[in-house]
C-alpha cells in the first residue's frame, strides 16, 4: 500500500482509535516464535495510525510516544538474535543516545563484497598518485579524480551484480550488495574515506565509514523501511513516521562511525 492511499485509509479512522498497545517486543516475539497474525497485525495497524497522526502533525499522546520508544529498542533485541548488531546499536542509541555520536564495529563494512572492492580499487589508485608524485594522503570515494578513473570504472553499476556485489555511484556512495541484510540494515549507502602515508616501501592507511543515522521526512521520499519479524511477516515502517519522531522528543539524530587501519604494499 502506498503513504497517499494509507493517509487516504487512516483518515477514515483517525478519531476512532481508543489505545495504541503496549510491550510491542512482546507482541514482535510473538510473530517470530508463533507467526501470531494477531500480533502482526495489531503493530502493524498501530505503525499505520501513527503515519497517519504524525502526516497531519497531530499530537501523540504519551502511550503512543512510549510504543515508539519501545519499537525501537525491540529493534536491538531482534538485531542481536539474527546477528546484525551493529543495525541493532543503531537503532536502540536512536531513542536512547541523546544524539551522541558513536563507533560501530567495523567489520560490518570490511567483510562485505563492495567495500573490499572498493578498498582494491583505492589502494590501485593512491598507488599510481604516489607514484606520479600526486597527492593522496586524504582520499574519497566522493573525489571527481577517482570517480572518472580506471579503478573507479571497474566498480560501476554496468560491471556489477546488484545482488552480490552491489556498486559505485554516481556521487561516490556505495551502495551495499542487497544480499548482504548484516549490512544492509546497517547502512545501505555510504562514503569510504582513506588517510594514507608511506613509510619506504609500505603505505599505512587508515579506513574509515562516517555516517549520519537520520530518515528521510515525508515531504521528501515515500521510503519505507521493512523489518523481517519472520517469514512472511515483515513490518511495514514509513521512514517519514521515524523522522517525525524527531520532533516530538522522542529520538535524536546523530553521527556514527567505523574505522581500521591497514598496511599494505
């Protein structure tokens, strides 16, 4: 169902609503243990009713903060169960960190199938500056020197599976291979920066992902994030219903980050 026709559908219902329920982690555990439809569709209908509140800036009653709250820290639990931590630290510092800024674990980004290729492709590319007596000790994916050269070439999305490998883009992000839920639900696009010195016949650099954990408003995008409960039960949330909750103090913003350092040659 799309945001216009859900809005169009909750409209009809929006005075009708008596409670929002509570402990959604408990009716979340449920769906995954059960494949209790009930519970399904009781967070799913609570998730529309909120879209709908938050779209026409209606106030959400503390019950209804509380549910939100408590949606994204069932979030961590189910993170940490299907082994994508670094997705479930994200989520839970969402309404819990006070808009700190935070490290996640880096080898979500070095294990995956882009980011080595990507590194690869970099490493290719500060080789032959350096070697041309160029600049390269600070370089990203973003630079327009990289982005129009042969190394950078091999990694658009004309030479790549979607799947597996996931690509290049235009702007210098990398978008993660879509088989790839760890990372995935992680972060599905971004930056590599890299902070190279050489040091007689070896480079040292220093690898990093920073990362800005925020959802796009409803005036922007109609994305909508799905989160797997089971099979066949996946959680429909409108990013925009996320954001709003920004403005209503129930989560803040914040800037995240990975990093590692290497010495290759």
């Amino acid at each position: 169902m799309s945001i216009n026709n859900l809005l169009q559908k909750c409209n009809q219902i929006i005075g009708q609503r008596e409670k929002i329920p509570g402990a959604p982690l408990w009716h979340m555990g449920k769906v995954a243990v059960f494949e209790s439809q009930q519970s399904y569709d009781l967070l799913q209908n609570s998730v529309d009713y909120l879209t709908c509140k938050a779209q026409q800036n209606k106030p959400f009653t503390n019950d209804e903060k509380e549910f939100m709250k408590e949606l994204f820290e069932a979030l961590w639990w189910g993170g940490q169960y299907h082994g994508y931590r670094a997705a479930a630290k994200l989520a839970d510092h969402y309404v819990n960190g006070n808009g700190k800024t935070i490290r996640i674990d880096e080898n979500v980004y070095k294990d995956s199938v882009i980011v080595k290729d990507t590194i690869d492709a970099l490493k290719k590319y500060i080789s032959l500056q350096a070697f041309n007596n160029k600049t390269f000790m600070f370089l990203t994916t973003n630079d327009p020197f990289f982005l129009v050269s042969s190394q950078a070439s091999e990694l658009k999305l004309n030479k790549r599976n979607i799947f597996t490998q996931g690509y290049l883009l235009d702007n210098g992000a990398l978008l993660a291979e879509q088989n790839n839920m760890r990372l995935k639900n992680t972060d599905h696009r971004f930056f590599i920066e890299a902070n190279t010195t050489k040091s007689r016949t070896v480079f040292i650099s220093s690898w990093s992902v920073k990362s800005v954990y925020d959802f796009e408003p409803f005036s922007s995008k109609n994305y909508i994030t799905e989160i797997p409960l089971t099979q066949g039960f996946i959680l429909k949330m409108p990013d925009g219903l996320s954001q709003h909750l920004t403005h209503i103090g129930v989560t803040k913003n914040f800037n995240y980050f990975a990093e590692w350092t290497e010495t290759w040659g």
